[in-house]
C-alpha cells in the first residue's frame, strides 16, 4: 500500500486533486492507497463530508483514509505528499504578502516530515510561494534528501505549452520541453528559446519574436492573476491536474531528449544559480543541463534569481534550525 499525504484537503486545489488520486491516476490501477488528509482544526469537520464523498465514489484502490490536524498523523510513513495547505493568494495581493503568513506552515511541516514520513517521501509544494515555502520545508527535514522536495511550476509549463500549441496552430502535444525558469511568480521565465513543436525548435516555427518577447512571455507570466481577476478565486482544476502530473513525472520516466519543470534545490546546480534556494529548472528528473541561455534568457533569469534571494531574505528567520 502506498500512502499519500494531502494538506489544505479542505479547500479548492485539494477537492480536484483527492479524488484524481483515489481514482488511481497518480500510482496507476493497480496499487492500493492510504489517504492521508491535513487542514486546520477550524476545518476538520468539513472533511467528514469530503470523506463521505470518497467513500460514496467507491474507488476499488482506496482502501484507508485518515483526516485531521496533526501534522505527523498525516504525514506518517506518508509515501507521496502534497504541501497544497496555505492562505491562498487574492485580488491585488503580491506572492511577498504570503510571505510571513505562510512560511510558518512550512517550518511546522517540514519538521514533521523529517520526523514521521516514509524515508524515500516524495514532496510536492503547491501552496505560495511555493519556492520558499519548499525552501523552509527542506531547512527543517534534515534527514530528507533535498532532491526529495520540489515546488510546483508545472501549471506554469501547462500553459506555455498551451499558449505555444495555439500559437502555432498545432496539437498541445506537439509541444515539448518547455521550460520554466525560476520563480513560481509574475518573474518567472517562460523558456520559448529551447521549447519544441514537433520537435523543431519552436522560434523555426513561430518564426515572430515579438510576439514570443512581448504577448507570449508577459502572458505566461501574468496568467495566474489573470485566472483570479476573472473567476475570483485563484486557479484550482488547472492546479490540481498539474500536481498530478508534476508528481507522476518523478514517478513515471520522461521520453528521452525531453523534459518537465520543476523547482528543486539548488546546491550544485549546472546553471551557476545562487546556492541554498528553490529554483524552476528544465528536469528528467534530476536537472537537464548544458541549456545555453541568449541574453533575453539571461536578463530574464538574473531578476526571478534576485526576486528568490530576497524572499529567502524575507524569511531569513524561519530557516533557522
Ligand atoms: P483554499 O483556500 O481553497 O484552500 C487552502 C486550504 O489550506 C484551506 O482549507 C485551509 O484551511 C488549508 N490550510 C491553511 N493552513 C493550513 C495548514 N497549516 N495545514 C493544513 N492546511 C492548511 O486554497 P487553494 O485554492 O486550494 O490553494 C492552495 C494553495 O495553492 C494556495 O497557496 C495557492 O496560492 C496555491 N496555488 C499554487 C499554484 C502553483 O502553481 N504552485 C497554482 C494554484 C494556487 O494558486
């Protein structure tokens, strides 16, 4: 039996997400699973009634499901978990106001990970800033390997993949190896130089660099508020269905020559990023090296690199041990 970890179960991300798992599209048809779900005291109650939907779905691989607000029961011999739980961000809020209110939730998380997940736990940040967030989670699991923590910029990839494929006129899955850059945030880089479309280089194909610098790139960067502004609440769905595929992507191999994105730890990077952050890069799942940036990259890259190092400013005091 393989246990999966799910925090914030009670809000919108989480109510998507629980069911995809339980229905077996992170682990497959045939691997039994534990649910195990996390939200605040003043939540709890509520998920009798999510349970009471599992179990009225009567999914043939569920066979146990826990919910409370105790971190280490969730987390317990926890195989696979999502970090979803935070305040999420709303109208005319900037990722730094989360800064504070959420980091805590991390310190508090990471320590019961350390403590009580199982020793090969796969880690999942969605809740925001997710980079940070991861950050302050792998400075209090000391005996998790970094390399186990990842933050979550595969929404971000989706819709560059999107944006690209419509662009272009072709099928989505003609798009490959886009990468995201950096930051889960209105900085991050949306990488249209090494991007594929039917495996040529998708600037060949889109042959309007404008369009890419100036509608495509802002675009993918301003999307997330965009979602927000027009459905009043931040993306859910769409969110869900990329944890899904994030965490199936550390599972399940890459076709070779392509790869995901993904935010992962730093030290020893093969880009030269500043050590001891939590960093979008191009993933197989270990970091695809040997990109080589042109100066659009480069600029782009040094500012969602600075805006990390001043977060980690930021909550300088939460990462202590
Ligand atoms: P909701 O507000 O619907 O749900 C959040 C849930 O987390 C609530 O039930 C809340 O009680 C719970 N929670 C708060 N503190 C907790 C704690 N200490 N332990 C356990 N649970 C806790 O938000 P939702 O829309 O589900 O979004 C969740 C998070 O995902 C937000 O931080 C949001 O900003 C983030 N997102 C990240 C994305 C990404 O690409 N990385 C995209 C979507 C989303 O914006």
């Amino acid at each position: 039996m393989k246990r999966i970890a799910v925090t914030g179960a009670g809000g919108q991300i989480a109510y998507s997400l629980i069911f995809q798992i339980a229905a077996g599209e992170l682990l497959g048809p045939n691997q039994p699973i534990a649910l195990q779900l996390l939200d605040v005291p003043q939540v709890v109650d509520s998920l009798k009634g999510l349970v009471m939907e599992l179990e009225d779905c009567a999914f043939p691989l569920l066979k146990e499901i826990r919910f409370g607000s105790n971190p280490q029961e969730a987390f317990a011999g926890a195989d696979y978990v999502f970090l979803v739980g935070a305040k999420p961000r709303g109208p005319g809020m900037e990722r730094k106001d989360l800064l504070a209110d959420n980091g805590k939730i991390f310190v508090e998380q990471g320590k019961a990970l350390n403590e009580a997940a199982s020793k090969g736990v796969q880690v999942l940040v969605v809740g925001n800033p997710c980079n940070t967030n991861c950050l302050i989670a792998i400075h209090h699991a000391p005996n998790i390997p970094a390399k186990q923590f990842h933050a979550m910029t595969r929404l971000d990839q989706n819709r560059a993949q999107f944006q690209l494929a419509h662009k272009a006129n072709v099928r989505v899955e003609e798009v490959s190896c886009v990468t995201i850059w950096g930051n889960h945030s209105s900085t991050q880089v949306a990488d249209f130089v090494h991007a594929k479309i039917k495996g040529k280089p998708a600037i060949d194909v889109i042959r309007d660099r404008n369009w890419l610098e100036k509608e495509f790139f802002p675009g993918i960067q301003k999307r997330g508020s965009v979602v927000i502004a027009a459905r009043g609440k931040s993306s859910a769905a769409s969110a869900a269905h990329a944890a899904l595929g994030a965490m199936r992507s550390l599972i399940v191999p890459t076709p070779a020559g392509e790869w995901f994105s993904s935010g992962e730890y730093t030290q020893g990077n093969p880009y030269g990023i500043a050590s001891d952050l939590v960093f979008s890069f191009p993933c197989h799942p270990e970091i695809v090296s040997g990109l080589k940036w042109d100066d659009f990259l480069q600029e782009k890259i040094a500012i969602t690199q600075k805006e990390l190092i001043e977060e980690r400013d930021c909550v300088a005091l939460l990462l202590r041990g």
